[in-house]
C-alpha cells in the first residue's frame, strides 16, 4: 500500500483508509507510539490511561465493610 505524505499545518501527515484503520483498530483519538527502525518507521497503537480526578475515582469506590483481621500475633498495636 501507498500513501501520500502531505503537508498538515507546519507539519506533514499522511491519512490511514478506513479499511486499514478497521483492520489495525485505530479510530479517532487513538495514539500511536512511532519508533525509528532501520527500515522505517514503525507504528504501534498506545493505550493512554483517561485522568479521573479524585471524585471519580471515590465515586466508584462505594462503602467497604470493617473487616475482623484477629487477635494480634505478635507486637502488632491495635
């Protein structure tokens, strides 16, 4: 397959055709990781871990239980 190289803002791009795209998974908003390899350049789809803020992640996290962990068995203090 061959694509064109063109040029995007201040820099060049090249477009992925939706059968590709379908193909290797990639859509919209996917990162790619672009390594120099001594034939090229090679692509590898990145997942990037979403920010959540710290109400979020308590949003989530419901009520626990106490748990009962025992008598101490050494010089633990309760």
């Amino acid at each position: 397959m061959e694509l064109e190289v063109k040029k995007w803002g201040n820099s060049l791009g090249f477009r992925i055709p939706k059968d590709l795209a379908a193909q290797l998974r990639v859509q919209e908003g996917t990162w790619l990781e672009v390594l120099l390899t001594d034939d090229g350049l090679l692509l590898k789809s990145k997942r990037r871990r979403s920010r959540l803020n710290i109400e979020d992640l308590l949003e989530n996290l419901g009520t626990m239980e106490e748990v009962d962990w025992g008598e101490p068995q050494g010089q633990e203090v309760w």
